[in-house]
C-alpha cells in the first residue's frame, strides 16, 4: 500500500496529496501519468509521497494541463519550491518572483538570477543549512527556475551592480568562473538587464558588508531586503526602505557605466579566467609580430597600423 501522508505536514505533501487525487479522478496508474509527462512512473510516485526532488516548474506545467488540474497545481508550485530555501529568504524570493523591478548589489557573489548551474551548485553546496546531495540538487533547480522569468512575458526590469571582488574571487576555480563570466555579458545584452561593476578604487560605501536588494512591487511600493552569509532580512517600512533605495542609488553613481562594466568583465575573463589553450592579447600581439619579422614582413604600431620596413641607404 502507498503509504500514508499528512497533506498538512508541508507544501511538497499537500502538492503530492492534491496531484494523488487528480490522477485517480483521471483513472490513470502513475506509470501512465509518467508517460504522458515523459518522466518515469517512480518519479511520480515521489512527489505523491513527497520524497525526493521537488518538482520543476516545467513539469508541473504538463501535469497541470494532463490531468485538467485548472491551475491548481501550477497555483501550488510557488510554494513548494521555495521550501528548498531557508526560511529567512522565502519571503524574499515570493516578493521576487512579482516584482517589475528589481535592483541588486552584492559585495561576494554574482546574484541568484544570473547564475550558471555549475557556479549555483558551488555557492548552494556551501550552505550551513544544506542537509545532503538531493537537497542541494533541489536548491540548484529552483535557484534556475527563478530565471526563467527573466526572459518571460512579464519579465522584469533588473539592474545589478557587482562589486569587482565577485569577478575576481575563483568560485569553483577558472573553468566555473570564464562560463559564468560569459553569462554575465550575454545577459547583459537583453534589454531588461543592465550590469554594473563597482570598482576597487572606490573604496568603502553604505552596502559593503553585504548584499542588498531593493524591489519595486506592480502597486510601486517598494521592499528592500538585505543578506549576509547565513542571515538575511525583508524591510517593508516605507522609511527605512527609503535609506536603502538611497544607499543603492549611491552605489550605482560609484559604480562603472554599463558599457565600461561590460569591457571590465571582458578584461577580468581574459586575465584571469582564460582556458590555457587560448593566450592573452599581449601574447597573440607579440607572436604576430615575431611571424611578420620572421617572414621579412613590417612590424606592427602600437595603435595597429603598420610601420614599412626601411630601405638600406644607398
């Protein structure tokens, strides 16, 4: 017998108990529901019984719609995922998920929305909280499908100033860091996104010790939300809320324009992160004028032209 559990005991429970009696309304055998979601019977049978990794926005969308669930489940889906996370940033992540605008600086890490899976699960795999290898997979899958957003029909503005320690620290080492460095310039190129960098050479501001975030709600009230390494707190108080949004907007003057932001990144993942195949700028300069002056060809000027080779004086 499938063994009994208490809808009431989490969100992934009532999420089970709720997709358990949708299938049997349906007359289908969880094997047959597996099939129609292209997943296997048993994966079916841990979310009825609330084991084992939640389940993905995406596939929860196809159970929705296979078993005429109305929405309910896809109603429910927000909440069972974001049980994946402490409980000190669900609140956050829930105002997140319907803001229009979303400001960000962190001072350690590139933010959530914009992480690669290899350099998430490094971060997430940190965790004082984190119980075993299947929790951690379950963080990394929501971290993604929080991303999704971003590139959806109601996807919001997002401005994040980096500060230059989170390009320059390894996460992962050189391999994680140049993929993720990448995903940081092409997401740059969407219109919704802009990326800042807060140079070293600026010195101390109002949000160093952390991370800040300042949200704009579709009513344009505004929250603002700040997180340490294993602590984090939401701010609703229009006032203090305010001095937030003022520490952020300083922040942003400090920081670099967009463009030069962009060709920082460009420089910081061509020092620093470049595969060991691939030499730098100096070096391919270097070995294409040793080419030229090994061919009898001219060398190159500084400024990319070309300098013609003396004739001997008669």
């Amino acid at each position: 017998m499938a063994k009994a559990i208490d809808p009431q005991s989490s969100m992934a429970a009532l999420f089970g108990s709720r997709l358990r009696k949708l299938r049997d309304a349906a007359g289908l055998t969880q094997t047959e529901v597996g099939a129609l979601a292209h997943v296997v019977g048993s994966r079916i049978a841990q979310l009825e019984r609330a084991t084992g990794a939640k389940p993905t926005l995406e596939l929860t969308r196809v159970l929705d719609r296979e078993l005429v669930a109305d929405e309910l489940l896809i109603d429910l889906w927000p909440y069972v995922y974001r049980e994946a996370f402490p409980d000190w940033s669900q609140a956050f992540i829930a105002y997140s998920a319907r803001a229009r605008v979303i400001r960000q600086y962190s001072s350690h890490a590139v933010p959530g929305l914009l992480q690669t899976p290899e350099y998430a699960r490094v971060l997430l795999s940190m965790g004082h909280s984190l119980r075993d290898a299947e929790h951690l997979e379950e963080r990394v899958a929501a971290r993604l499908d929080r991303q999704v957003r971003l590139t959806g029909p109601d996807r919001p503005e997002l401005w994040v100033v980096l500060d230059e320690a989170v390009l320059r620290r390894p996460v992962g080492g050189a391999a994680v860091m140049r993929g993720q460095l990448e995903r940081l310039l092409r997401m740059a190129e969407e219109p919704n996104i802009t990326v800042q960098v807060l140079p070293f050479d600026q010195g101390a501001h109002g949000a160093l010790a952390g991370s800040l975030s300042v949200l704009v709600m579709p009513d344009g009230t505004e929250i603002a939300y700040t997180e340490g390494a294993h602590h984090g707190q939401l701010t609703e108080e229009p006032e203090e809320v305010e001095q937030f949004s003022l520490t952020y907007h300083q922040v942003t003057a400090m920081a670099l324009p967009p463009l030069m932001s962009l060709d920082l990144i460009r420089s910081v993942l061509e020092a620093d992160y470049r595969a060991a195949s691939i030499p730098s700028r100096s070096d391919r300069r270097r070995l294409a004028q040793q080419q030229l002056q090994q061919r009898g060809g001219r060398r190159l000027r500084a400024g990319g032209g070309r300098i013609p080779r003396r004739r001997p004086r008669p």
